[in-house]
C-alpha cells in the first residue's frame, strides 16, 4: 500500500472516532444530567434527614451544599440503576516486594526536610511532646508522610468527594457516615470552602476524615479555630492527640530493629504475644546497633515483628506501633514513620536488614495456603492473598511442624505440601 493509500485510510479512522466521540457527547451529558438531577433529590430525600436526626441545622446544611457537585473523576462509582463495573480479580496479581516502600532517596529527603523543620519547630514540639507526651520526631514523620510537610497540594472539595461517595461510590455507608460528620463541621462554624481533601475525603495537613476532626482536631494557636489546613501548629497538635486518644504511651519510643537468633522461633510474632522486652533478650535477641536495650524498656512489653518473616528486617516493637497503625492500619506504614522518625531525630539511616525475595508469588496461592492453613485449625486472620502477622507465624509454626526451616513467609516449595 502507498503511503498516500495509507494516509487517506488514516484519516477516514480518524474521522469516523471523532464522529463517533461526538454522536456518544451528547448522549453521555443527558446520561451526566439525569443522574446530576437524582443527585440533588437524593441530597433532599436521605441527607437532610440523616443531617437533621445529628443536629446539623438546616442553615448549616444550606450552607453545606451550596454549589456542592458531583466529583465525576473520582473511581469507581456507579450511578443508579447500573450495575457496578467488574473488577480486576487482586488475587491473581503478584503482590509487592515492601523494599521500594523504602525509596531512600525519598526517605532521605524527608529526613532533611524533617530536620530542618525540627529546628525551625523547636519550641512548638517542645509544646507539644509537654502535653501530649508524642515526641516531635513521630508528628513531624506523620506530617511529612501524609503532606510532604504541607507542601501536598490539596484542593478537592470535601463536601463534592463526601456527596460522591456517599451517593454512588463502592461504600456508601462509610461516606454517608463521614459526609454527616463533614456537616457537623459546618455546624461548628467551619467554612466549607476552606474543606479541602484529597479524593479519599482526607482533609488537610494531617489528612484527617471528617469523624477524626471532629474526634481529635484541637485548636493548640488558641485562635479559637481548628484549623489543620492553614495552622502548622492545630495540624500538628492534632496528630499528637490523634496519637495518644489511641494510646500511645508517653516516654516510649515504637521499636528497634533487633537480630532474632537462627535458634528463637519466628512464629512468636504479634501484638497478642506481647512479652517483657527482657524475654526477648534472654533469648538471646539483640539490637543490630549493637546497644544494650535501654533500662527503662526491660520491664515494660514489647512485641516480636518480622513483616517479610526470616527474609527481611526483624524488630522488637513497643504497643506505640500498633498506635502508628491506627493512623495507616499497615506494618510497613508504621515502620516507615519510625524509621523517619530515627533519621529526624538521631540521624539514623535505613534499616540495616534487606527485603529479600518477598513478593514474587501469586495473592491466588497464598490464598490457597491459607485456606488450607485455616483448615487445619490455623488462625490466619484475613484470607486475602497477602501475608498478614497471623498468617506469617501460621506458616512458621506449619513448617516447623512439617521438618522445613522455618522462614514464617510464603514459601514456593510449600504448595505442593499444604
């Protein structure tokens, strides 16, 4: 065929999509429209009444809903009357090795940011730790994971992404819920222009959702406003209180990486296994520093954590981390706010052990693994495809069981077996 052969049937391709996109636009915008007016009826029909039976004023819910629409970009939604896209099946998917959750280049720069905000900070962290007994290295590490120090730009509309959700996103109940909490907020005199979110409904410097506002946002400028979008101070406070509302306890640190011995089970993990941190060194468990556990922790609990079991980093950690988890219900989340921490604090850098072949396997056969483990009588929490605590040390206590070298991780050989 000729280039101009080739050229003109091109050009008929493209003409025939730009006829074809413009015939489906107008179709697509009364498609948008109707459910745009089912939408406005909806905001009548079952929020008011929701808002009203909470004790949000119709003046306050007005206010609200002013100008408030439909956010069309954010995922999976579903208008009424469709059925809700299919998705893609996780379990099939391999899932990710935790070594890139790490970046050292990020980390590394967040810790220079974090240090130099540490000294320009110096004296509302001090505040802060007096009251709330959070060292400022744990705020600062929250603050910079969650907003990049409030660099983050954050500019979607909470009430546009909380009416979405609510209306037709894939939990319509959780979003209802905080998209009530939202107006509660208006109704403590909260301008809702200045409630600005991501698309998960998380707002401000310490992305909060609107229930943890109203739970643990404080007003530590004393201007009389909680503010955690424009104020560093409320922002941070709040992510102290945040912390220790959950319980974090003052005077502790959240855990050291530690060298568990080839001989001490791996299967000993987890916040319901917890043991004076003196066990765990009878056992001949050290810190990788090569310093002594501080005097002050022998006594209290701490906890065994092999997030990738033998083929990774190893800790004894404090009931602080599980507080971490509160804010990011994830083990590597909440090492990586420690780790963040250390560098802020002592200048500290990565962790000494390395992520090693983890996260090369199937979600489907670790499911399978852990169906078969829940058979046989194995606790393995969540049957989900990725390897939790419970998980891990059914798997360790299974091999150990079964004559194999326990590694407390998803292990190949071990599919033909379970």
């Amino acid at each position: 065929m000729s280039g101009r052969a080739e050229g003109g049937v091109l050009a008929i391709l493209v003409s025939l999509a730009v006829l074809l996109l413009l015939a489906s636009a107008p179709a697509l915008a009364a498609s948008q429209a109707k459910v745009e007016r089912q939408f406005a009826a909806w905001i009548e029909s079952d929020v008011w009444p929701a808002a009203q039976s909470n004790g949000v004023s119709r003046k306050s819910f007005e206010r609200a809903f002013a100008g408030v629409k439909i956010n069309w970009k954010l995922p999976d939604l579903t208008p009424p009357g469709e059925k809700p896209k299919k998705k893609k099946k996780q379990s099939q998917a391999e899932f990710s090795s935790p070594g890139p959750y790490f970046a050292e280049k990020r980390l590394a720069n967040l810790a220079a940011a974090g240090r130099s905000h540490a000294a320009s900070h110096a004296r509302l962290l001090t505040q802060i730790e007096k009251k709330y007994g959070v060292p400022g290295a744990i705020v600062l590490a929250i603050w910079g994971r969650e907003t990049g120090y409030g660099r983050a730009k954050i500019t979607a509309s909470e009430m546009d992404v909380l009416a979405t959700m609510a209306f037709m996103g894939d939990r319509k109940d959780l979003f209802m819920k905080e998209l009530v909490a939202a107006l509660l907020m208006v109704e403590q005199g909260i301008d809702p222009a200045r409630m600005k979110g991501s698309w998960a409904g998380a707002m401000g410097q310490p992305q909060f959702m609107p229930s943890s506002y109203l739970k643990y946002a404080v007003d530590f400028d004393g201007d009389g406003v909680k503010d955690i979008w424009n104020s560093e101070a409320d922002a941070l406070a709040s992510i102290a209180n945040y912390l220790v509302q959950k319980g974090w306890q003052r005077g502790r640190g959240w855990g050291f990486e530690v060298t568990i011995p080839a001989a001490v089970s791996c299967a000993q993990e987890g916040p319901d296994l917890a043991r004076p941190i003196s066990h765990w060194a009878s056992l001949g468990i050290t810190r990788i520093s090569g310093k002594a556990f501080p005097k002050a922790e022998l006594k209290a609990a701490g906890m065994m954590l092999v997030p990738a079991g033998r083929h990774g980093p190893e800790f004894v950690v404090t009931p602080n981390f599980y507080v971490l988890k509160e804010y990011n219900n994830s083990d590597l989340y909440a090492l990586f706010i420690g780790n963040l921490a250390d560098r802020i604090a002592y200048g500290s850098g990565a962790f000494d052990g390395r992520w090693g072949k983890v996260g090369h396997m199937y979600r489907s056969d670790v499911e399978k693994m852990q169906k078969s483990l829940a058979r046989m009588g194995h606790d393995v929490g969540k049957i989900d495809g990725l390897p939790g605590f419970k998980t891990r040390r059914s798997i360790g206590r299974w091999q150990e069981k079964n004559g194999m070298k326990p590694t407390c991780y998803p292990e190949e050989e071990m599919l033909g077996r379970l």
